[in-house]
C-alpha cells in the first residue's frame, strides 16, 4: 500500500511542478531577436506579444511575404517606434469604426 501512496504522490508532485511557469523555462516564441528589419515592401505582418506569465518579456514577430518569421529586438528605439506607429493607427481605426450615437 505504501509503494501505492508514493506512486501517486510523486505523479502529484511531477504535475504540479509541470504546471509552475513551464518548470522553469521560458516559453517565448522568440529565442534570438534581430537589431534590424528587412524592406518594409517584403514585410507582411507584424505582431506583438506582450509579457505573460509563460514569457516575461515583449516579443515583436514579423511575418514576411515569402513566409518566414523574426523576432525584432523591442528595447531599440526604431523597434519602439513601430510599436507606437502600430498602436496609434490601430486607436485610429477603434475611433473610425465604432458607430455614433
């Protein structure tokens, strides 16, 4: 009966560690961010991830036309500045298409 105790004990214990903050790793997509963008022509998305309890850092994924992915490195001023442009015309669009009374 006891070899029973232990064995759901140390499953209870494998779970909830499991459950803590991924154990200890981040889970961001981003592993390695880049100091620049390519040509703006090329770039077909852009989204931003804010700090989470999975990964505590903000993480700026851009989506090229031909398919592939990067991280930008959001603590340059050029990244920072995108992120504002992107805010600013998406409270832009928020006024234009909510309906007035």
């Amino acid at each position: 009966m006891h070899i029973r105790t232990l064995l759901l004990f140390s499953v209870l214990v494998s779970v909830a560690l499991a459950q803590i903050a991924g154990f200890g790793k981040s889970r961001c997509l981003c592993r390695r961010v880049r100091d620049k963008s390519g040509p703006p022509k090329n770039i077909l998305d852009i989204q931003i991830y804010p700090p989470s309890p999975s990964c505590d850092t903000m993480e700026v994924v851009v989506s090229l036309k031909n398919g592939l992915q990067y991280c930008l490195d959001p603590r340059l001023q050029k990244v920072q500045d995108i992120i504002s442009t992107l805010k600013s015309v998406r409270a832009q669009l928020k006024e234009t298409s909510t309906p007035e009374p």
